[in-house]
C-alpha cells in the first residue's frame, strides 16, 4: 500500500491535454493554484478572447495571476459573450485547445499561453518572447528597445540570466567601483550608454535563434505528403 502510495504521488496530476508540466516544472508554477480553484465569470458580448479569461482569472476563488498570453487570443472578439464556470485548469485548457499549436503552462511570475510549434520548442521562454517582437526588423530603436525591456523586466525575465559571462563581469566590476551605480534590470541597462550594447546583443541572439526556428517550422509545414 504505501509503495502504491508513493508510486501515485510521483504521478503528474492531469490539468488538461495543452498544458505543459515540463515549463510549469522549470518555472517553479504553482500548480495548486489550477486546482480546487474555481472560475465563475459571465463575460459580455464585444470582448476578445484574452480580455475574457484574464477577467475571468483575476476573479477567481484565487485570482490567477498572468505572464504572457499570446497576442492571437486576441481573436475572436466573443459575439455572445462567454461564460466561465468550472475548475481553473478545465477552463484555460478549454481556451486553449481552439488554437493550434497553443500550449499554456504556469510560473512563479504567473499564467504562460504560448504557441509552440515543435521546431520553436528547443527556444528559451526568453527567445519565444524576444523573437517575435524584432522579427524581420534590422535595427532596433531606441523606443522599441526601451519597450522590450519594460516588457523583460515586468515579465520577470533576470538580466544576468541573458548575458555573456564577460558582460556579467562587467556589470560586477561596475558595481564596485561605482556603489552608487545599480545596473539591475534590462531598463537600468538600456539606459546606460555603455551597458546597452550588451542588451542589444542579447536581444540579437535571441531573434537569431528564433528565425532560425521559425524557418524551419514554416519548412515542416509545406512539405509536401508522399504516398
């Protein structure tokens, strides 16, 4: 009995066919907040997808914070509203499955929808993130890297986490010698003359690994079927 017992609490709990246990895993995700939590939430007709849950999570038993979602939940607009009532994790996953190649899983930070197609699954929730906002741009703004770093910082991304180990050393060094100086976060980064090429070059690196991926989706889905 007792090794049943043990056999059974090792099993990963059942929170829906999209949800992603590994990144929930990794992202240190509370899972007891999916479960025994539940959504009851009328929504009116004229709201998109995304508005919809996120008012349905925040007023829920546990309000549900959230991460990231995908911009494609902004579709549909609902044309007759729509209704959540039911466990946390049957809700999300119910969204979910209407769109393809859409997994959702939960961290530390809050609620993650994401789409990951299977040749973007070897990317980082940095590169997922990163890639697609300077996709196909060659340079990078000001503006948009100041943006992209409010969004980094507010998303819970570390800053150390996506440097060379050189830079980091810098950043150290830089400590010491100027106390007063805290280069803590991407937006302290970015506005440091000497600090923002390190930014730069992390974003850099993240579309470079996200195009590469993306071309090679696009190239699994026109090939073409052999019989």
């Amino acid at each position: 009995m007792k090794k049943a017992r043990r056999r059974q609490s090792k099993q990963h709990r059942f929170l829906g066919f999209r949800f992603d246990f590994k990144r929930s895993r990794d992202g240190l995700g509370d899972l007891d907040l999916l479960s025994y939590n539940v959504l009851n939430r009328s929504v009116q007709s004229g709201t998109s997808m995304m508005d919809a849950l996120m008012e349905a999570l925040s007023l829920a038993d546990r309000p549900i914070p959230v991460k990231f979602i995908s911009e494609k939940l902004r579709e549909p607009i609902l044309l007759r509203g729509r209704v959540f009532f039911g466990d946390a994790w049957k809700e999300i996953d119910d969204v979910v499955q209407n769109y393809q190649r859409m997994r959702w899983w939960i961290t530390v930070q809050g609620l993650v929808i994401d789409e990951i197609p299977p040749e973007l699954d070897s990317l980082s929730e940095f590169e997922r993130i990163v890639g697609p906002l300077v996709s196909g741009h060659f340079t990078i703004s000001v503006e948009m890297l100041r943006a992209i770093a409010d969004k980094l910082d507010s998303a819970g991304f570390k800053l150390k986490d996506h440097l060379q180990p050189v830079e980091r050393k810098a950043i150290a060094a830089e400590h010491q010698k100027h106390h007063s100086t805290t280069i803590h976060n991407f937006a302290s980064a970015v506005s440091n003359p000497r600090f923002v090429r390190m930014v730069r070059r992390a974003i850099y690196r993240a579309r470079e690994k996200y195009e590469k991926a993306l071309a090679a989706s696009s190239e699994a889905d026109w090939t073409p079927f052999i019989r």
